[in-house]
C-alpha cells in the first residue's frame, strides 16, 4: 500500500470476495456488510445477474467512444426517463461528475435563455457534492476546500432546511438551487416534505432550476426509486451515481428537455462515460430493481430497520443516542465516539461506514432481508451492552 497516496485512512482490512450482504476477509473472517461500499452495492455482491450481464458484454464490447451510437445508453436512458421527471440523460463515471456535469447545464440554461448573468447556484450548509474544485466549493466544508486554493466562484450557501434564508439569498444572477433530499455524508439528515415542496414552490416563483443531488439517496435506497418521490415534487435537474452501475463506476445527470435546452452537441463530453460495459450493468442493475415488488421490499425492509433502531436507542441512549434516516439510508448517532464503536462493531463482524456529526451510516445492500437487519442489530446490541458495562 506504500506507493498509494494516502488520502484515506484506512482500516487495516481486505476482503476477497463477497456474497449478497456477506463480505469474506483475506484473513478468513466473514462479515455482515451495512457499508455497502458507501450506498454503491445495491444488489450485494456476486449478484448472479449482474456477474452474467457484465461477462456476457465483457466478451463482446467493452469501449468505443462517443462518436458512435451505443444502444445501451439508449436503453438506460430511456429506462430511467421513463421511471423518473426526466426526459434526457447524459452518463458519466462518479458522483461529483454528475453534479459537476448538472451545474454546467443550469448555467448554460439560463445563457441559452439569454440571460448568461444568471450562473450562480445556492447550495446548503452540512451538504456533500463530490471532491472535485467546483463540487467542493458548493458544499463549502472547510475540511474539503483547505489548502486548495480560492474556492471556485458561483456558489452561495444557505442553512439546510431554511427556506426564509433561502429566498434572501436569491439575486439577480442566481441560476438554481442544489440540495440532497437526504444529506448523506452531513450525517443522514433528509429533508422535510415541506421544504423539498417549498424549494419546488421558490424555484418556480423566481424562475430558478432546482437540481436535486440523489448520489447517495436514490436508486431506490429510500424504497421509492428516487428520494424526491415522497415529497410529490420533482427537480428539473437530478444527479445519480453510487449504486447505478451497483458497483461499476457510472454516473449520469438527468435534466427536463426545458432545463437541458442549452446542451446542444458540442457544450459537454465524456471519453468512458455510457460506455458499453458500463451500461450492461447500469442496465441489469435496473432489471432488479424494477422488477416488481422490489422497491416495496426495501420499503418494507427499510421499516422493520428503522423500528428495530429505534429500539436499540430506547435501549441503549446512552451509546446510541439518536436514529433517523429512511429506508436503507440510516444514521445512528453516538455518544462515545463513532469511530471507537464502528471499530468494535467491525470486530464483531459489522461494517458500517461513519458521516459527520459522531454518525454511523447504515447503508446495506438493498437485497437484504429481516433477517440480516436482526442480525445487525444484534450485534450493535451486543456492542452497545458491552459499553454500558464498560461505562
Ligand atoms: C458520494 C456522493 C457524491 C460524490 O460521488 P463520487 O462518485 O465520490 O464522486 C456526490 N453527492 C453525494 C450526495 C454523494 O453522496
């Protein structure tokens, strides 16, 4: 590992293969994975479909480029313009991509409008977009922009959650609004249903793009396909990656044929993006997850989850003091620090993976069942009885 920078810190664990929600050790242990590789595994591992999908097109055509058609991004495209607001696509292979990809298009919205003064976006404090320059200017956390220079212009924060501040931050050169209707790494705080429909309400009045980032809360993670859909509303702009290519990298922004006005051929590419490996597996992904029964299942699953949480903290307050989140996207908060406690929950054999405000994220595969939430749950329990004794 020397010769890897060491941007991350690492546990001193290495898998080597998996098996649904199960992870195997190089050193022989077995563990219940609630990480998920971070919202990413939404089948699980090795999940027979998207094994056979992925070898099927790997021994056939991996890469051409986009100057040629490539069926698969049409079908995907289709697919999830079909099951969402959207009426265009466009694939590229992360997160901060897709943001990164779906604020050009506001901008260049408003200029193709004639009115290229309008380019700035509001943004909200405790938010996640991505790591790159422009992704990390619009979350504004101190811990990701320092060092790095001035921060990229054109991005204005205001409280999440706060629609009165909001609307005094609009001006003249405002573009659109940029919100997770789920905070993810800001601690797994989703949004109210009132402030999702009030931002759709703001957006309209002044003539604004609302620009949901579902990186992490869509795909189905929340039960419904897309997070917004609880709230009745819908974006005019949405950014999805993480659990798209259900551990291939694939990333892509959506937008209405009215928002995408200005992305004529020309204003913005990608060399990998759609590329024909990655959209078999974006596409056998949506097999699953659209076959019927399968979003209520996370629903259904994600219920039992929360209740059994919410117990755990009646239980247990004074190790986990605090549980929120929907569906298959919970944060546990803790008294002592997340950090020593994920870390005996790992040695007990569950993976989960921290955000900020002492939060431990649970974000499982979606295939789980009732059974490996009991599981879970035990073992927090095991852990959180341990530090009572301990205390
Ligand atoms: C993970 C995440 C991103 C960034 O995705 P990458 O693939 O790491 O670039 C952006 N927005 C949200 C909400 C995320 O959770």
């Amino acid at each position: 590992m020397t010769a890897v920078m060491p941007t991350y810190a690492r546990a001193d664990l290495a898998f080597e293969r998996g098996e649904g929600p199960y992870l195997y050790s190089t050193d022989g242990r077995r563990f219940l994975d609630f990480c998920g590789g971070i919202a990413v595994d939404v089948l699980g591992h090795a999940h027979p479909h998207l094994v056979e999908c992925l070898r099927d097109q790997a021994g056939k055509l991996w890469h051409v480029s986009n100057l040629y058609r490539i069926p698969g991004q049409e079908k995907l495209a289709e697919r999830l313009a079909e099951t969402s607001f959207a009426d265009l696509v466009f694939f590229c292979n992360s997160g901060a991509e897709a943001v990164e990809g779906g604020l050009k298009l506001c901008r260049k919205y408003h200029s193709a409008n004639g009115n290229p003064e309008r380019w700035r976006m509001i943004a909200c404090s405790d938010s996640f977009h991505g790591r790159t320059l422009a992704t990390i200017a619009a979350a504004n956390n101190e811990k990701h922009t320092d060092g790095f220079g001035p921060q990229t212009e054109g991005f204005d924060t205001v409280p999440f959650g706060n629609l009165n501040v909001l609307r005094t931050a609009i001006t003249g050169e405002t573009a659109g609004i940029l919100v997770e209707p789920i905070q993810g790494e800001g601690g797994i705080h989703p949004a109210d249903m009132d402030y999702l429909r009030g931002l759709r309400q703001v957006a309209d009045e002044f003539g604004l793009l609302l620009f949901f980032d579902e990186v992490q809360c869509g795909i189905g993670r929340t039960g419904k396909l897309w997070a917004h859909e609880w709230a009745g509303i819908t974006p005019d702009v949405m950014a999805i990656a993480k659990g798209l290519g259900g551990g291939f990298p694939v990333g892509a922004f959506l937008a209405t044929s009215e928002a995408a006005k200005g992305m004529t051929a020309g204003t913005h590419g990608s060399t990998f993006g759609g590329n024909p490996l990655a959209m078999a597996v974006g596409n056998a992904v949506l097999d699953v997850l659209l076959e019927d029964g399968f979003l209520a299942h996370v629903e259904q699953t994600g219920r039992y989850l929360t209740d059994k949480l919410a117990d755990l903290v009646s239980r247990h307050g004074a190790v986990f003091t605090e549980a929120r989140g929907v569906g298959l996207m919970q944060g546990v908060v803790c008294g002592p620090d997340f950090g020593a406690i994920s870390n005996k929950l790992t040695d007990e054999g569950l993976l989960t993976v921290g955000a900020a405000g002492n939060v431990i994220r649970l974000l499982p595969p979606l295939t789980i069942e009732e059974s490996h939430v009991d599981e879970a749950v035990a073992i927090m329990d095991r852990v959180a009885a341990g530090w009572d004794g301990a205390a």
